[in-house]
C-alpha cells in the first residue's frame, strides 16, 4: 500500500492536528489579495461577524492586506485568524519598505502566506522562486509565525504530465532547511496555477491524485510522521458550491480561497466541511 494510501482517511472523518490521532483539521484559509478599501474590509468583516460558527473540525485564517491587518485584529471575530500575504527575508533594520516577520508576530498576526504563484511569477518584477521561499519559510517559522506554502503547476506543465516534478521542485528547498518541528506549523497550499482566478477547478478527483502525490512525496523526503500530520489545501476558484465535493477528498484538507474569500461564500466553503 502507497503511504498516501496508509495515511488518508476515510471521506467524512474527522480531521485534527494530531498525526497520532490519525486526524487533520480542516485549515479553511482566505486571501484577499489586493483587494478592499477600508469601507469593504468593514462591511465583509461584520458579515464575517454575523456568520454562524465554525465547525469545531476546521480552522479558518484570513490572509489580508498588510494596511488592513490592524482594522481586522481589532474587528473581526477572534476565531477567524489573519495571515499576512507575504513577509520578508529580513529582520528589522534598513530595508524600505519590507515588512518583517517579527513585525507582524508582533501585531499579533499568527499566518504568512509564502510563495503564492502570483508572488512566484513577480507581476513584473523579478518572481520568488522557491529557495527564497524555503528561506523565507525557515524566518517566518523562527519569529513564530505559521506558514501557507503555495506551490502548484502552471496549465502547460500539467498538459505536459510534469505536476507531480514541479510540485517536488518547489517543495525540495524547504524539504532541506525545515526541520520536523517546524513541519508543525506549516500547510502546503496546493494550487494549480490555471485554477486561479479563471473559474476552472481541479475536479475533486483530480486534486485528490495531486495531494495523494504530495502526500507521497513528504513521507519519502520529510518523513512519514510529518506527510501524516501536514495539511494540504487546495486553491484554484473554490467556491461554497464546489468545496463540498473537494473537501471531502481524503487528503484535501482545507482550502485556500480567493475571490469566494471576499464574500460571505467564504463560510459556505468552511460549512461545507464533512462532518466529525
Ligand atoms: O490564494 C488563493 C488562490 O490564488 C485562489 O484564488 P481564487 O479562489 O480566486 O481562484
């Protein structure tokens, strides 16, 4: 039997951090991207407010605008957790313009997304690739912070049969310079890079196989222990009326929603978590 066969659980189980349970919980992760005014972070943040509760099985964690993670630590309910969507490799000093890790632990920010494909393809600008992501990661970790690491194919790559070796690639700096205490405090965020933003999703199915992969590939170069305990997330259009079937998946444990993360669909996608 595959590891990733050996540590998935059935569909509908409960998930927990508890590797030795068995169990994953479910990480139900927004990123807003570059998106929202004061005025449309306080509206989304009293829907969010008003929405029902989260499943005891899941997690949810808003990645926000680094101008607005003071208005939702102070505004959003605390069960809801903030991400900032980057941070640098630096410490605090001379560097115009970074914000460092220590900064945000110290705002009370508790997630950094790292190494998103938009972040990885630099819109213009020189990309991150994915040792300054390890390395990025290895900070964040150090100054306390957990971290999404996003890593995913791009539409030609999957059409060339090669996920599965861009995936591993992006993993491997970190695979090298994370120890097994850090994995604690880390979730792969699995996105498919044609899936962003287009409306196209990975079908469940499909996803599965690529996290069953990934699964697979941190029990051969991470270890056993931690493939079982990682969460892996998928992103790429998830929306609440595709999350149902996705999360269900047995190694798809949660998701990293864009644009659905804007609206209250952002809670359709943590309700349609399978029950305990
Ligand atoms: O980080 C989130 C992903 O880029 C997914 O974005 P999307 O849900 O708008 O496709």
């Amino acid at each position: 039997m595959a590891f990733a066969d050996s540590c998935s659980r059935p569909a509908g189980a409960s998930k927990g951090s508890d590797a030795a349970e068995g169990t994953r919980k479910y990480l139900l992760g927004g990123n807003w991207k570059a998106n929202g005014t004061v005025a449309s972070c306080e509206k989304i943040i009293a829907e969010f407010n008003g929405a029902g509760p989260i499943p005891a099985n899941a997690e949810a964690v808003v990645g926000v605008p680094f101008i607005h993670i003071p208005i939702c630590l102070q505004s959003l309910r605390s069960d809801v957790e903030i991400a900032a969507q980057n941070c640098s490799l630096t410490g605090t000093g001379a560097y115009t313009g970074e914000t460092c890790a220590s900064q945000l632990k110290d705002m009370g920010v508790t997630w950094v997304i790292l190494g998103h494909s938009e972040r990885r393809e630099g819109f213009g600008m020189a990309g991150e690739d994915s040792e300054l992501v390890a390395k990025k990661t290895k900070m964040a970790l150090s100054e306390g912070l957990k971290v999404m690491i996003c890593i995913g194919e791009k539409k030609e790559e999957r059409e060339a049969g090669t996920t599965m070796d861009v995936c591993a690639e992006q993993l491997k700096p970190c695979a090298e310079i994370l120890s097994k205490e850090d994995w604690a405090n880390v979730s792969i965020a699995y996105e498919p890079v044609w899936a962003i933003g287009t409306g196209l999703t990975a079908t469940p199915e499909m996803a599965q196989e690529t996290h069953a992969n990934i699964r697979q590939w941190v029990a051969d170069n991470v270890g056993a222990d931690v493939a079982a305990a990682v969460r892996i997330q998928y992103g790429g259009s998830m929306k609440g009326a595709n999350a149902e079937g996705l999360l269900a998946q047995p190694d798809i444990d949660g998701g990293l929603i864009g644009g659905a993360s804007l609206t209250l669909d952002f809670f359709n996608c943590i309700n349609a978590v399978p029950s305990p």
